[in-house]
C-alpha cells in the first residue's frame, strides 16, 4: 500500500531557518542588483548624455531579464527538485547565485568597455535569474513540507522572511557606502563593494544548506514513486493541474509585482522626479524591509489562528487603499516619506509572507516543486520583470503618477479573485486532498 506524506518532521525549525538564511542570500544578490539598476547602472553601462528617464528604463530592461530567466530556472531545478530532491537543487541555486553575483562586481563600465559592458550584465543577470527561479520553491518547500500542519504557514513563512531581509541588507549596504564615502563614490566604485562581499554570505549559507535534512513529504512520495513509471514533471503538472497553474499566477501579481512598484520603481521615481536624496530614500527603505521582516513573522503566526487565505486577502485591500497615498507621500517630507513605506511595507508582508503555504499546498507533492516555481516564476517574469518598465512608460507618458497607481489597484483585484478560487492540498497522513486553508 502507498504510504502518505508524513506530518512534518522532528525539526521544522533547522529546516525554516535554513531556508530563511538561503533566501536571504539569494534575495540580497538579486535586490543588490535592482538597487544598482535604479541609481547608478542608468549612466555607468549605457552611452553618456543618455536621457534620464530612457537610461532608467534601458537599466530596468536588463534588470528584467533575471525576471524573464525564472521560468527556466523554475523548470529546471523543479524537475531536478521533483525527481532528486528539494535539497541537492538549492545547494547548486546557491552556488550559481554567488558566482553571477560576484562577477558582476568585477565588470567593465560603457566607458571603459563600449556595448561589451551591457552585454555581459545582461548575461550575468540571466544567470541571477535562473538561480533564483529554482531557489524559491525549493525554500519554500522545504520550509513547508517540514512542517506540522498548525503551523505550516508560520514555517513557511520564513523562506519568505528572507526576501525582506534581502532587501534590508541590500538596501542598507548602499546606503552605508553613500553614508561613509558620498554620492559620487558610489557611483565610481562604491557601488562594486555590496557585489563583491556577497561571496562571504554565499559561504555561510552553503554550511547552514548542506546540514539540512530532505524533506519528508518529499522522501516518502519518492519511495513510493520508485516503482512506478514516471511521468516528466512539466508535462505532468501541465496536464493535471492547468487551472491551478493559472490560478496560482493570477495570485500572485501583487506580491511578486507589485512589490517591485512600491520598492525598485518608487526609489527612482522618488530620487529622479520628486527630488528626495537617494540618502534619505534608501534609509526609508532599509527601515520599510526591516519593519516587513517583523510584520511577516506577525501576518503569518495570524494566518495559522484566523485562516491564511483571509490575511492575504486583507493585505491586498490595503495595498489597493494605499496605493494612490504611497506616492503622494513623496513629496510630503523626509517623516512621511519614512512613514508611508513602512506602512505599504505591512501591507505588503500580509500579501507575500502567508502566500507561501498557500502556493505550496496548492499542488500535490509528486510535481510540487515544479508547478510551485512554474507559477511563482512566470508571474515574476510578467508582472515583477515588466512593473518598473510600464511603470516608468506611464509616468513619461502621461506625466502623472495615478496611472501607476491605478495598475497598482488592478493587480490587487485580480490578485484576490484568483486566491478566492485556488484549492489547497494538506500533507497530513489522515486528510490528504484538497481542503481550505
């Protein structure tokens, strides 16, 4: 007789705080790169005398490539994750990170290499992208399946703490070089040093990845598989659970999009139109991740007492109520500048922290890793790698920032609409199936 997923494991917490250390990691080389792209990489990779605005949008374009490289990268490592092991893909996503991430430091500026610049950032960005695309269902995942079924929200919320935490450090690493060395520095060299560190955090989450046991859920479906024919992953996932992909993508929007909005476009946004300091604003948006780093440990530990699905769908009306204010506070000050990103930042943590039990269980065990990256990854690549663009197409077209904020609106709607209707497996051996959450 088949066995059942077991229910967790002896050590949920190795588990959650190894996939929060792994994140954390992938996430700082990833946020690295997109606060680079929105302060300096507009004039250093790309012709001098360059229009602000076009060079920006030219910046965000290869910042969007890692966008567009996830969905391999979800293919990939979810059919390796599916097949081998949720471990053994993170370990290699980890390495591929660190590699991209410390070369991109190393790299020649326009001036100094002509059109060889760019293209190499664009390769190295491709790179970050299929490295993350594979890491996240991964962490998630192994965050999750380690998990008791009372708690697997909570878990699993910390591979999501690393994104937050990520962008902290990001965020924070730029804004000490501007603090210790000035604007200019970092726009000559300064803005190397955060890349090339990033190999000493890459070494201490591969030590902390390599002692982490398999996932149960993951062990006991694949001893059961083993004598079985098997069915590629893709086409399996494809063919048995299309709707829920979709649904799964159509949830996502806001998290994985609109985050970038509030985050990567309004840095610009509020440094290039408004005229805040790029001092001042990526201080506010240090103290925005640090707050969302405690407000996702918060939303979470909730989403396993009042029902996860009604938190995600709470954090997304906020988004939608703060969306027009969000932008308008830019010009209100340096106090409410710091204010309203914190706030949005609350709002955005009840949107993302949960979603991650949530995707997960949407999908049984056998290709969960792949429909999890699958549906994550391309809505990454739509709405996460195409955000800071049209966003940016909208205010140089119209000269206002509303319609921004009104695509910001739009994608919370859809956002709920498809959450409302996505079904949910639980792993616990008495009540496998779908279930609500």
């Amino acid at each position: 007789m088949a066995q059942r997923p077991p229910e967790g494991s002896p050590h949920p917490a190795r588990a959650a705080i190894a996939a929060f250390v792994g994140t954390t990691i992938e996430w700082f080389d990833f946020y690295v790169y997109a606060t680079a792209a929105a302060l300096v990489f507009g004039h250093l990779f790309f012709p001098a005398g360059t229009d602000p605005l076009v060079g920006l949008m030219a910046s965000f374009a290869t910042f969007s490539v890692g966008f567009f490289a996830r969905p391999l990268g979800g293919i990939v490592f979810g059919h390796f994750g599916d097949r081998l092991g949720r471990k053994s893909a993170l370990v290699t996503t980890l390495l591929m990170m660190g590699v991209a991430t410390f070369a991109v430091g190393l790299l020649p500026t326009y001036e100094q290499a002509g059109f060889v610049a760019p293209l190499l950032l664009v390769v190295l960005r491709f790179v970050q992208g299929i490295a993350v695309g594979g890491e996240w269902g991964g962490a998630v995942l192994m965050a999750v399946e380690h998990a008791p079924e009372k708690s697997k929200t909570f878990y699993g919320s910390f591979a999501q703490l690393g994104n937050p935490a990520g962008a902290l450090l990001a965020s924070g690493s730029f804004s000490l070089m501007t603090a210790l060395y000035g604007e200019e520095a970092l726009t000559t060299w300064g803005w190397r040093v955060p890349f090339l560190a990033s190999v000493v955090l890459v070494l201490v989450g591969l030590a902390i990845r390599l002692k982490v046991e398999e996932s149960p859920v993951f062990s006991a479906v694949h001893e059961n598989a083993a004598a079985q024919p098997q069915e590629m992953p893709l086409r399996e996932a494809v063919r048995t659970s299309w709707r829920t992909l979709l649904l799964g993508l159509g949830s996502l929007p806001v998290a994985v999009g609109g985050y970038y909005i509030v985050t990567t476009f309004l840095q610009a946004y509020a440094t290039t139109e408004v005229g805040v300091s790029e001092q001042t604003i990526l201080n506010a948006l240090a103290v925005a991740a640090a707050v969302e780093l405690v407000a996702t440990i918060a939303v979470s530990w909730l989403g396993d007492r009042i029902g996860t699905r009604r938190v995600v769908v709470a954090g997304l009306l906020a988004v939608a109520v703060l969306a027009v204010p969000q932008f308008l506070a830019m010009s209100g000050g340096t106090a409410l500048v710091f204010l309203s990103l914190a706030v949005m930042r609350i709002a955005m943590a009840a949107t993302y922290g949960p979603i991650a039990r949530i995707l997960s269980q949407m999908f049984p065990p056998k290709v969960r890793y792949t429909s999890v990256s699958l549906s994550y990854q391309v809505a990454g690549a739509i709405f996460g790698g195409l955000s800071p663009i049209v966003c940016t197409a909208l205010l140089a077209a119209t000269g206002s920032i509303y319609p921004v904020a009104g695509l910001l609106i739009a994608m919370a709607l859809v956002s709920i609409a498809c959450l409302l209707k996505a079904p949910q497996y639980r792993d616990e051996p008495a009540t496998a199936g779908a279930t609500g959450v």
